[in-house]
C-alpha cells in the first residue's frame, strides 16, 4: 500500500487540503490515520478521485431571447 501525506499529494496532483477534507466528509476518499492521528492518503484513491473529477459532465446553457416591436 502506497500512502502519501497531503503536502505530497499537493504536490504531485494539486489537490487543496480543504478539498480532500470534503471529499472525505462526502465519503468519496478514506484517508489512513497515522498514531498521531494525522491523514495519510493512498495514491490509488487519490487517482480514482482525481477520475470522478474530471468525469463531472459540464452542465449545458440554454439562451432564449423574445424581441416585441
């Protein structure tokens, strides 16, 4: 199991402290907690949550404009 701490996953994907914090209280990432209770995160989860991401369909706009004379 490859663990890593969040200055390392900051600095190999730029994910946010806070974001991976939500993630977590969402359920969608379960970090290993160290004796110290500090987060270690598993590069596997961190990849498949960097997929979920980036699948999010982008919502699409629709524009409907009416000109009376």
């Amino acid at each position: 199991m490859n663990v890593i701490n969040y200055k390392k996953v900051k600095e190999l994907y730029d994910i946010s402290r806070i974001t991976l914090i939500n993630r977590e209280k969402e359920g969608l990432i379960t970090p290993v907690r160290i004796p110290k209770g500090k987060r270690r995160y598993k590069k596997e989860d961190i990849e498949k949550l960097l997929g979920m991401l980036e699948e999010k369909p982008k919502p699409k706009v629709v524009l409907y404009a009416r000109v009376s004379t």
